[in-house]
C-alpha cells in the first residue's frame, strides 16, 4: 500500500514538473509564428491538462495553416471536449477546413461521413412512406440511388485526396473496399490500391489480396497463396 502510495506521489510531482517545464524556445518559436512549433505547443498543454491553452494555441496554428488544428478542433466540438459543446455541425465545418489543408483525420472522417449515410436516414428526411403506389416507390428507390452513389462519389474523392497528397496505406485499402462497392470486385483500381497497401506493410493489405487470390479476381485464382497471405 505504502509503495502504491508512493508511486501515485511520485507520479503527481512528475506530472506538475511536465506542465510547468515548456521548451522556453519552443515556445518562443511558436509566438514568432512557427506553425510546427504552434502544433508542439498546443500538444504540450493538451497532455499536461491545460485544454485551454492548448484550443487558443490550435486557433493559432490553424490561423497560420494548420490543418491539424483543423482536425482538431474538430474532434473537440464532436466530443465536446476542451470547454467545447457538442457541436456535431460545427465539428463538422472544422473537419472540412482540416480535409482541404490535407489532414489525415479531417480526410477520413469526411470520407465516413458520406459513406455512413444509410438509405433509412434518406427516407426519414425526405419523408418517404410505404404507402406511395409502387410507381413511386420505384422512383424513390432509384433516386435513393443516385443520392447513395454521389455520397460514395465524393467519399471517395476524399481519399484520393488522402493517398495522393499523405501516401497513407489506410486510405488505400478504405478506397479499395468503396471502390469495389461503387463498381465491382474486377475494379482494377480498387486492386491497385490495395498492392500499394501492401507496399508499406499496412497489415489489412493482405486480408485484402488473399480475397482477391481466394476468388480469382483480377489475378489467377491460387488458393494456397490466399492462405499465404492470412499467415
């Protein structure tokens, strides 16, 4: 008890010691308008608890082109964090701020954005109801997908933003999964994304090719290399 005691002393001092000891020139770089240095900053007071000094300093960076201050900005009006209400709109304008200033967050969550829009969600806001004749629904039905297709379009176009500007291996296997959704599993694109995947050793790459190889699509169908690539 004594020594958990102790441990928990210890761990107090040292966590007052880190927020009161700032790099004096970190900080002095970040006040003549380094943008790094303005993310460091606001990372330092963020960890150290003091989310008010961090948000000032993430207006700041965003100020001076941050799009990770974009991001996150955004994520503590989703949350409701750092003295923020929950603000799902507002988070979601920040969010877009951060996407055209290429962070990989902003860019992924956008990306989920349209592609989480359901159907059940179109009807609820455009008023459908089952008791339209069948020629309607029909209408309705292909109009819910046209509306799904643009809002996988434009998903998409977030992660082609994602892997041409940040090279990420998760946005090219999320583009291969809605890509194969939007056409279909011979989308070579869709293949490709997913080898240069597997070029930086992003783990669900070869989940991914083994489906390929297990099913024959876009390559020769080769079982005992599917089961390779899931060793």
């Amino acid at each position: 008890m004594k020594k958990a005691i102790l441990l928990v002393l210890l761990f107090t001092f040292s966590s007052s010691s880190y927020a009161a000891s700032i790099n004096q020139n970190l900080l002095n770089k970040a006040k003549s308008g380094d943008r790094v240095s303005q993310e460091e900053v606001a990372k330092f007071y963020e960890f150290s608890g003091q989310e008010g000094d961090s948000l000032s300093w993430l207006y700041t960076a965003f100020e001076n082109g941050s799009g990770y201050a974009a991001g996150k900005i955004g994520e503590a009006y989703y949350d409701g964090i750092m003295g923020l209400n929950k603000d799902r709109h507002e988070a979601w304008s920040w969010y877009r701020k951060g996407a055209e200033l290429n962070d990989r967050t902003s860019l992924i969550f956008m990306s989920d954005y349209y592609t989480k829009e359901n159907v059940k969600q179109y009807r609820e806001s455009t008023g459908y109801s089952p008791n339209y004749s069948d020629s309607y629904k029909l209408q309705q039905q292909r109009k819910e997908e046209r509306e799904e297709k643009a809002r996988k379009e434009q998903a998409l176009k977030y992660l082609i933003q994602c892997i041409n500007k940040l090279k990420d291996a998760e946005c090219n296997i999320r583009y291969a999964k809605l890509q194969r959704s939007l056409v279909d599993n011979l989308d070579e694109s869709a293949f490709k994304a997913v080898q240069r995947a597997e070029k930086m050793g992003y783990p669900e790459a070869y989940t991914e090719l083994a489906f390929y190889y297990e099913n024959g699509y876009i390559v020769k169908k080769d079982t005992s290399k599917a089961y390779e690539y899931l060793q």
